[in-house]
C-alpha cells in the first residue's frame, strides 16, 4: 500500500450532476481542473492502480441545500464491493436534530468507519453545545469525525460565495469538542486554510485532532504546514487529495519534492491512517 487517500468524493453523475448542480463549476475554476465523471468500478480501478486506498465520503446536506444526498447505504456498498480498495464515511445533517444522531447508529451498523461533516456546506456552527449528543454518540461508537475547515473551492469566486459561510469552518469552532470529547477522533480537513496556524496551535494542544492536507497540491502548501508535519505534528497528520477535483497522483508526485523525510512520509501516507483507522 502506497497510502490511504483520506478525502474522496463519490465522482458519480449523481453526485457531481445532481447534488453538486451550479457548485461544480465553481470548484472548477478554483482547482482550474475539469472534473471527470466516473463509475464507482472505474474509481476502484483508479485506486488499485495506484496502490493507494480511498476513505470515500458521503454528503448530506439536505436541510440548508434542498439538495439529494449521497447515501451512506451507497458508500458502503462501495466498500463491500471492493473491500480492499475502499473505506467508507458516512455523513449527517447537524440540523436534523434527533434524525441526525440515530442516522449515526446506522453508519455504525453498515461498518463505516467515520462521519464526514461541512460546516460551511451544512450552515451549522460545530461549537454550539446543542450538537453534542451528535459528538457524544460518535465517540461512543469509535467513529471519526471528519470536518471540513478553511475556505471552499464551492462558491468560491461567485456573488456571495453561493451563500456559503466559510467562518462556519473556521478550525477554532472544533476546539470546544475536541476538549468536551478527548476520545472523539477529529480529522480537520485541508489544514484549515487561512487560519492554518489556528489549527497546528490545537492540534498541539489536543491530541484528538489530526489534520488531512487534501484540498491542495503540495507544493502550495504553507511552509507552517509542511514544517509541523515533518517535525512536532508528524504523528497527526494524513495523506488526502480532495479527489475528483485534485489527482491523488499528482499530490503523491509534489509531496516527494518537498524534502520530507521518508520515515515521516511513510507516517504521513500510511502509519497515522492505518492506526487512526483501526486498519492492519
């Protein structure tokens, strides 16, 4: 195994075409790449190629969207049918209350292993108290909580960003669960850009919080990040592309310029995923 690619979007047309209308082109223009459509058999085949696994991600945000989500019955599907190749993350929405923590037990009981949230895409607030018993019950379960932080390539360089709030993914607003729940698994997603050095100070601070540097290409990566990563935080960070809209090739081919060592590279794209996973 070359690495676990911790950030994967399902490429489908259901998801890109449907669910994603009117926001894919904006990705679009801000990752300046086209995004290719795929069936789950070509994105196995993808990611055998390459000996890499892929932590696939569900979405539901149907309550601020009005938009389908991308079932979580479908990701672990994905995973039964390629088992070697796939893990999967169900998703929630903070708004649905009550409906949101049962669907958690549910994530659980189809073998997931973790439960993607978006802030910015959801319009929730992650620090407000009432969604502990949504935290409470993933710690119970074991599940990992995977939140989106920083910017966002959707809505990015329209009129009011598409009505997307990204102070809603500020990395600050995760410190109050990550205290109230030290043995909740948090996974920040793409480094918290632009308030990355926010989130380096927490996860020095609490050891419950890792950092996936998907969402970018490596080397535009800020120097704060990659120092942290190849020194005090090498334990708490993973390897993830932001698939379909950043190649997981590409980012496997910069991270190899960057002058990292290799025994901190190895625990990068594989050792910190395995343990945080659970995974042999």
């Amino acid at each position: 195994m070359k690495a676990i690619d911790f950030h994967v979007h399902l490429p489908t047309p259901d998801w890109l075409d449907v669910s994603m209308r009117g926001y894919v082109e904006a990705a679009e223009t801000y990752f300046r790449s086209k995004v290719a459509r795929k069936t789950l058999d070509e994105l196995a085949q993808e990611y055998d190629a390459m000996d890499i696994v892929a932590v696939l991600l569900a979405w539901d945000a149907e309550t601020a969207t009005g938009r389908p989500r991308v079932p979580n019955d479908l990701v672990a599907e994905a995973v039964r049918m390629y088992p070697k190749t796939f893990v999967g993350f169900g998703s929630v929405d903070p708004l649905k209350g009550d409906r949101a923590v049962e669907d958690v037990d549910r994530i659980a009981e189809l073998g997931l292993k973790g439960v993607k949230l978006h802030p910015s895409l959801q319009a929730f607030a992650p620090n407000e108290e009432r969604h502990w018993p949504l935290y409470e019950k993933c710690q119970d379960l074991g599940l990992i909580v995977l939140f989106h932080t920083g910017t966002s390539g959707i809505g990015a360089g329209q009129p009011g960003g598409q009505g997307i709030r990204i102070d809603f993914a500020r990395p600050i607003w995760l410190d109050a669960p990550a205290a109230t729940f030290p043995d909740l698994k948090i996974v920040a997603a793409h480094f918290g850009y632009p308030w990355h050095l926010e989130l380096l100070a927490m996860a020095l601070h609490k050891t419950n919080i890792s950092i996936d540097i998907s969402g970018s290409a490596p080397r535009y990566i800020p120097t704060e990040v990659i120092r942290d990563m190849k020194g005090r935080l090498q334990d708490q960070f993973l390897f993830g592309s932001d698939s379909p809209f950043i190649q997981p090739q590409r980012c496997l081919d910069e991270l190899k310029t960057l002058d990292i060592p290799e025994p901190v590279l190895q625990k990068v794209l594989v050792d910190n995923g395995k343990r945080l996973l659970g995974i042999a």
